[in-house]
C-alpha cells in the first residue's frame, strides 16, 4: 500500500509548485502582493515571502521558521508575527524563533505575544490580529530588491 503524503510534505510541494511556476505577481497586478498565513499557512506563506520578490509584507499567526526552506539572503520584506503565548502546538518559541531569523537579517518586524491566548485565537483577538495585518499592508509598497 502506497503511503500518503503528511500534511507538511503537501504543502512544500505546493511551495515549490507556486513559486516556481508562476509569473511574478505584480508583473499582472501592478501592486505590492501581501501574505497572510495560519498555522501551517503561516509556515508556506513564510516560506514563499522569502524567495518571491513580489511579496511586499507577511502577516502570519501560530506559526514558525519552516525548517529547510530559510534562505542566508531573505528578501527585504515587512513581517507581522502574531502567536497565542499558550499555544501548545506550534510552541511560542517557534514564533521567538522566526522573529530571531527575522532580526538577523534586518526585516522590518513586528512579534505579539498574547497572554491567555492558544493555537486557536479567540473571536476578539483574531479581530485585532486582522486590524493589525490591514494596518500592515497599507502602509507597504512594492519592493524594488
């Protein structure tokens, strides 16, 4: 019997699918192209943002550095990171983690922790969350790197 692929190794065969057979966005959009991402989501949009030079700006929630797929040259790129501090699937360490990648490489970055919140985020939070990522993106331009 055939095993079936998990969940993590579908969606890097997505990534490569996306970011290797696709115009570069703004060529048709003529517009900064934004990344928003959960969970795992969160991981393939971070994933993508580093390498496609049409993505101006990340918001990822629940998620952390996609192991092997990291670059030493990430693209200049705005980054929100959002992350329930209870969260017990994707540990907020995972999320410190990205943030320190992030640091690194001089990216524009922005971490919430929030207290009493898990992998789920509550109604309210993920409000705040959206406000936060609409702020984000209206604030970027296209980047020229």
């Amino acid at each position: 019997m055939k095993a079936t692929k998990n969940l993590w190794e579908q969606a890097k065969d997505c990534k490569r699918q996306v970011s290797l057979s696709f115009l570069p966005m703004e060529r048709i959009l003529r517009q900064p192209v934004f990344l928003f991402g959960n969970s795992l989501g969160g991981y393939l949009s971070v994933a993508l943002a580093f390498r496609r030079s049409e993505i101006a700006a990340i918001s990822v929630v629940s998620c952390g550095r996609p192991e092997g797929h990291l670059t030493d040259r990430p693209r200049k790129l705005r980054v929100l990171i959002s992350e329930g501090a209870d969260d017990t699937i994707v540990p907020p360490s995972e999320a410190e983690a990205l943030a320190q990648y992030c640091r690194t490489y001089g990216l524009a970055i922005e971490i919430d922790m929030y207290a009493g919140e898990n992998h789920y985020l509550s109604q309210g939070m993920k409000a705040e969350v959206l406000n936060k990522t609409v702020r984000l993106f209206k604030t970027v331009s296209l980047p020229r790197n």
